[in-house]
C-alpha cells in the first residue's frame, strides 16, 4: 500500500507534469501561428502570409487581419509570461521543505485563470478572422484551424470505441 506522502507526492509530480504538457500545447499552438519559413532567396514567408494566399484574401482583409494579429500575439505574451511565472512559483513552492498547500491551490487556481484567458484570447481571435472573411474563407479558416489544433489526433489517444466527437471534428470546415 502506498503511503499518504508517496501518494501526495506523486499527485503533485502528476500535477507538474500536467502544467508541463499544458504549456508546451499553448506553446505549440502560439507559436505555430508565428513559424517563418525562410525561403531561397532574402525573403521570408510568415504564417500570416500564408494565411493571405490560403483564405486568398484581399489586402482590405489583409491588413484586417495583421492588425487583429498583433494585438492578440501582444496578448498571448503577456500572458504567457504570467504562466511562466506561476509555474516558477510552484516549483519553487514545491522545492520547500514543506510546501504551502493554500499556496499551491492559489497558484493552480491563477494557472487555471491564465490558462482560461488564453483559450479565450485564441477563440476571440478566431471568431474575429471569421467576421473578416467570406463564406468560403471561413470553411477553410475552420480547417486551417482543425488542422492546427490536430484535433483529428485527439481520437488517436481518447481511446474510445465509437466515439461521437470523431464525426463532428470530421465535419468541421465543412
């Protein structure tokens, strides 16, 4: 029988590990958008502009969507930054000889909240691409997003026989 520490200690390496993944997805998925892909010649190609030729915008929407840009990755900083700085602070909570367990929930309560305010950064951002584009940019926005996200992998770890979220990620962009 494991023993109460051993069992604390291996829920709050669980909880760790948890963070760990969580950042490293919102990492992903951030800096997925901000990728450049450097060609032969001096000049790059951003993300954003691969967004222009991929939805076909026009420069009217272009320069929508360039300014909705840099204001939301302004954001995501921010508060990735925040979310660094929290998970510094459970570490080093955690590293204590005896660790604070309000201090630990107060932190795991703020990651949550910061966690949250990202999510919905990206969703806002998403709904606002959306209103910039026609009805046929926004299927191929849905997929292009799908695609990011790797929704589609998600049924690969669920592990759930007749899953019916696998149909619905299926209709997606469509």
């Amino acid at each position: 029988m494991i023993s109460e520490k051993n069992n604390r200690t291996i829920l709050w390496l669980n909880f760790i590990l948890l963070i760990v993944i969580t950042s490293a997805i919102v990492a992903y998925v951030v800096m997925g958008n901000r990728t450049t892909v450097t060609t032969s010649d001096t000049n790059g190609v951003t993300s954003l502009e691969m967004l222009k030729k991929e939805l076909n915008l026009d420069q009217a929407q272009y320069q929508k969507v360039l300014v909705q840009n840099d204001h939301t990755f302004r954001t995501y900083n921010l508060v990735l930054d925040m979310m660094c700085e929290t998970n510094v602070a459970i570490l080093e909570e955690l590293s204590k000889p005896e660790a604070d367990k309000a201090a630990l929930d107060s932190l795991a309560k703020k990651y949550g909240v910061l966690s949250t305010s990202l999510r919905r950064h990206t969703i806002d951002y998403f709904v606002n691409l959306k209103n910039i584009c026609t009805e046929d940019q926004q299927k191929r926005l849905t997929q292009i997003f799908k695609d990011m996200m790797e929704l589609d992998k998600q049924c690969e770890t669920c592990n759930k026989k007749d899953c019916p979220r696998k149909e619905r990620i299926n209709n997606l962009g469509k």
